[in-house]
C-alpha cells in the first residue's frame, strides 16, 4: 500500500529538556465578598475552582519510567488510593511538599500494590517515582516506546474528583514521535492531555522520529514503523469496514470519525486490545507461522476489538469483564456467520473449546478474582446457547446488553428475564459458578 511518514510536529530541540516550572502554577481562589472565611458556599465554590486536574512529567531513566506528580486532594472526599507497579521505586510522596503521611499497603496480585492515603488536609500530593515498563505490548526501546496502564507505570483508583489529567514527556522522549501529543505553549514540552487518565486505560505510544508509517483507508488508520510487515493488513481493512457496518445494523448506531490501528512491532504475536478509537497491537497477521493462524488473527483483530465498541462497560478488574469479552467474542463469531465464514467460525470455536477443556474456570469465580480464560469460559457457554436455543437468541442477548449503559451480570440476566426470556437467563445463571465443559 501507499505509505507516507507521520505528520510530524514542529518544534524547538530544546523543547525536550526537563522543565521544573510545569507545576509553578497560581490559581485564583474566589471569596463571596468580604468573608475572611470561606463558609460551605465558599468551600464549594473554592473546591470546584481547584478540582480538576494532576499533572505528571514523564522522563525515561535508564531504560525505566520517571514519573513526577502533583495531584489536587480535598480531605472531604473519599481519600485516595495510589496503585503502582510493585516494583516501582518510591522517591517521595507527600502532601503540600513537607508533610509525610501514612501508607498503608495493600497487595492485591502479582503485579501491583495500592496505597491507602489517610491525609489531615487539603493540599497536592507530591509523588516521584521510577517503575520498568513491564507487561503485555509495555515495552521501552530505542526505536519504540509503548505504555498503558496494563505497565502499572501509572497511579489508578485516584479520586473522582480528578476530572482531567495531563501528561508532560520531558528528558528521554526527544527522539521519539508521541501518539496524538501536542506542544504545550508555557512548557514547550510535548504533552498529553486525558480525561480521567487514571480511571480509564491511557495509551502512550512513541515511535523513533523518521520511522513511522501511516496507511489510511475509510474510517481506518494503519500506524506502523518502517520495515513492519503491514501490507497484507492494510489489505485486510474492508474486514473491519463490513464488521463495523454489520455491529450498527443489529446494536446501537455508534458513530466514529477515525479508528487508528497502531502495530508495534516489538515481536508479541498475542492478541490486540482496543480503547475508545484506538487499537494496540504487537505484530501484524502475517507475522503467525501458519496462513489459517495469519486468517483467524486478521478476522478477530477486527471482529473481536471492534466489537468492544458495544461491550466495555463491565468492570475489567473482576469475573465481570467476561461480560466485555463474551460480547465482543460473539460479535466476532456472529459476524462470521453473516460472511459465509462457517468454517473458520468452526475452527475458532474448536480452539476456544480445546482452551477451555485445558485451563478453563468457572465464570464467576468464589472469590470474584478475574479469571486467565475470560476469554473462553463465556464464549463457550454463549455457544451452548447458539446450539440450544440458536443464533437468534444469542443476538437477541447481546442486543440487551449492548444497549444497557451500566454492564454486569446481574442487571444483564434480570433484562434477559424480563424482555426475552427466563429459560435463557436460568441457562446462564445456572453455568456460572461450575466449569463449563459443553459439547466439544
């Protein structure tokens, strides 16, 4: 295909270097006429004015992230929760520069632990930190720089009272092209603005300045570094066209401008994910060893994130985001369907059939943790439906959740009862807490 070098954004060298005045920002706190005192009016009116926003430069350290932060607190809230990379080392966090508080640890998994701040007033947590970049499509490199919040690299759980959030790439970030960053104008700095970075997953992706390579066709754009086999994926985007036209004519129309596909490269033959109207992934298609594994990649690199469109509002930490996958997974296998694509819907359910069989849970775990096999468990039990009760009942199902605002399995099966049907829901309720092993 054509390809062409990214838009570059025009700035002085200079712009890179660490800047210490990011954070020296006044802001006007407003009184109601002459009070000395603010009263609870006041308090209101002064803590809208100062929510808002934490900010953050990014350096890169030795092959690590350097994260400094300033971050808004207000005792009356809920006090925050900072979750970190366990191995993240902690330079400093305090409250308005001088004030050490206490911590206390929780360790939640393998991967991260969380800060418990029990803090005496209002001010700015001051955090430093230096984390590695670890963890599925997180790599830093010479010619790539790839971090989400699956790194860890970033706080989570903040409060939700932080409406907004902006990312500063200072010292180490001169030689790279940032993924949708602007030049801010006090800093010079390139920067990322993000609503509420920290509730949601944040992308930051840099490529080797001079290295990158775009492809656009229709609402779809190909992102890539130079010598990245891409072609035959570039090829391949009328799959995601034909899917995405298909998941508006049987769910809720959504409408989007411009869907970027971003391949890193960096050798991770695993799936892809995708966030608002971006999609991360490691290799491309033709990467796999074998043609039938490159074509079953290809289709549900589309199929399946563009169908986390519709299905992404259950809770991805718990047994719920069987919900997000379930969805997405079937959409995929509908969409087969609907393309004469019978016998590669055959080979994905014999795959998802021999994964389950291997190393599948129950669905719905005794302690809520978040399954390995989310992606199977609920893809079988909607195929044992598809047999039972057939394809009209599974997109009947995934028209209702589709359309709900808030996705959980609860609130899922009580809609099914009341605007489908009992029996269905009964089948799902009924499979939720045993290993489903279904006919293979």
């Amino acid at each position: 295909p054509n390809s062409q070098s990214c838009r570059k954004i025009d700035t002085d060298p200079q712009c890179f270097k660490y800047y210490n005045g990011v954070f020296n920002k006044t802001q006007e706190i407003g009184r109601k006429g002459n009070n000395p005192l603010p009263s609870k009016e006041d308090s209101w009116i002064i803590r809208k004015k100062r929510m808002a926003t934490a900010e953050f430069v990014l350096k890169i350290e030795n092959g690590e992230l350097g994260v400094e932060g300033k971050i808004p607190y207000y005792k009356c809230e809920k006090f925050p929760q900072i979750t970190l990379n366990k191995n993240a080392v902690i330079k400093a966090m305090e409250l308005n520069q001088y004030e050490q508080f206490e911590k206390q640890v929780d360790v939640h998994d393998d991967y991260f632990i969380t800060y418990f701040l029990d803090l005496k007033e209002d001010g700015i947590i001051n955090i430093s930190y230096t984390t590695p970049v670890e963890g599925w499509d997180n790599l830093i490199s010479e010619d790539l720089v790839a971090i989400s919040l699956y790194s860890h690299a970033f706080p989570a759980n903040l409060p939700d009272y932080i409406q907004d959030s902006i990312c500063y790439f200072g010292k180490g970030f001169e030689n790279y092209d940032i993924y949708k960053a602007y030049v801010d104008e006090e800093t010079g700095l390139y920067a990322k603005g993000t609503k509420k970075l920290f509730g949601e997953i944040v992308n930051i992706i840099g490529i080797r300045k001079g290295t990158v390579k775009t492809y656009k066709r229709d609402k779809f754009c190909i992102i890539y570094r130079e010598g990245c086999d891409c072609d035959s994926l570039c090829d391949s985007i009328s799959i995601g066209e034909s899917a995405f036209q298909y998941y508006n004519k049987i769910y809720p129309v959504r409408d989007m401008e411009q869907i970027d596909i971003v391949v890193l490269g960096n050798g991770d033959l695993g799936g892809a994910y995708i966030r608002n109207n971006l999609i991360v992934m490691g290799e491309p298609p033709a990467a796999m060893p074998v043609q039938e594994e490159a074509e079953m990649r290809t289709y549900q690199l589309f199929a399946h994130e563009l169908g986390h469109v519709w299905f992404c509002k259950a809770d991805v930490n718990s047994f719920e985001d069987w919900l997000n996958e379930t969805g997405a997974e079937w959409s995929h296998m509908l969409f087969l369907l609907e393309t004469g694509k019978e016998e590669l819907f055959n080979r994905m359910m014999e795959w998802r059939y021999d994964e389950q069989h291997r190393m599948g849970e129950e669905i719905r775990p005794k302690d809520g943790h978040h399954p390995n096999t989310v992606h199977t468990s609920g893809t079988v039990l909607f195929h044992m439906i598809y047999e039972r009760y057939g394809k009209e009942a599974v997109v009947k199902i995934l028209q209702i959740l589709s359309s709900m605002e808030q996705q959980n399995t609860d609130s899922f099966l009580a809609r099914v009862e009341i605007e489908y049907s009992v029996e269905i829901a009964g089948f799902i309720r009924e499979n939720l807490d045993e290993k489903i092993h279904g006919k293979k």
